[in-house]
C-alpha cells in the first residue's frame, strides 16, 4: 500500500501493523476471532459495564453490569452474598420448582418471621 492508495484491497498476512486510532474506526464486515466470523455490530460501541441491546455484556475490573431488563435461565443461576445484610429483590420469579436453601443466623433475643402461602418452609437456625 502506498500513501496514495485509500484501501488496501488484497493481502496475505499483515504483521507489525500500526493503526491510528484518533477518530478513525475500522469497518471488517468479515472480521474474525480465531477463525470465526463474527456480527461486528455485537462488538463495535461496547461499552464496559453496560448492557445494550444486541451487543456482548463486558464486565468492569469489579465484574460489575448494569441494565438488563429480563434475563432467562434454562438451567440454574447460582448466587452468592457475602455481606452482613444481604438482599436479593425480584419483580417475579416463575419456576416450576423454586428451591431456596438458607441459613438463619439469630444474633438477637427473638426471631420473627410472617410466612406467606408457602406449602413447605425448612428453615435451619444456628444459634451462635
């Protein structure tokens, strides 16, 4: 390529390649990762930290996410909290078996807890 060509048009392999990246973009409809082609608009505008619609989820350096709006498990989402007052709030949660495992740590003179329609509650308490 020389500087009066505006594209390069045919190659075999590019090797040392140098890109100046102050306000250009690349534009690889055939872009590929190890071989496989990909959908550019799923990784062109990621932005860290986000999530968009049609467009890979990237986590910040605290693994961290915001702005999904429904999110579907066909197998099994495993949480964990390690804080003293933890929560977890949900608008609705359907399942076909719904199981919830707990621990009860009673640091306190009494406990009390209101259940709902539940057929079934096991709770396991651990009075330290």
């Amino acid at each position: 390529m020389t500087a009066t060509q505006l594209n390069i048009t045919s190659v075999g392999t590019l090797s040392s390649l140098t890109l100046n990246m102050a306000g250009a973009e690349l534009n690889i409809p055939s872009f590929k990762f190890n071989g496989t082609t990909f959908n550019q608009t799923y990784f062109i505008n990621i932005t860290e930290e986000g999530a968009n619609p049609s467009k890979a989820v990237v986590l910040n350096s605290t693994k961290d996410f915001s702005g999904i709006r429904n999110l579907t498990c066909s197998g099994t989402i495993t949480g964990s909290i390690g804080v003293s007052t933890p929560s977890l709030s949900c608008d609705t949660i359907t399942a076909t078996t719904l199981n919830i495992d707990f621990r009860l740590h009673v640091h306190a003179n009494g406990c009390t807890s209101e259940l709902g329609q539940q057929e079934a509650v096991k709770c396991f308490a651990v009075y330290e």
